[in-house]
C-alpha cells in the first residue's frame, strides 16, 4: 500500500514536471504548468488520488 503510494506520487510529481518544463505558458497564466514545479506538485497531488483510488 505505501509502495503504491509513493510510485504514485513520485511517477505523477515526475510527469507533472514534464508537463510544466514543457508546456510552460508564455503568459504565466496557467497557474498549474507555468513552471516544473508547479507542474510536479499537480501532478503528485494527481498521481497520490489515483493511487489512493485504483486497486
């Protein structure tokens, strides 16, 4: 359970990463990808909610 956990929330915050270093905007008015860290912590919070709801 805590694995599943962790991977979540490591694997999500490491895509999210990627989605903010990549798809950063030019206005900075997307607040959860105007930056990789932004982006890394929408996509913990992601990666925490999917592994708390998939078995």
């Amino acid at each position: 359970m805590v694995i599943r956990i962790l991977l979540g929330v490591v694997i999500g915050g490491a895509l999210g990463a990627v989605m903010g270093y990549f798809g950063k905007c030019a206005s900075g008015t997307c607040p959860l990808t105007s930056t990789p860290l932004n982006g890394a912590i929408y996509g913990a919070v992601v990666g925490l909610i999917l592994a708390f709801v998939t078995r």
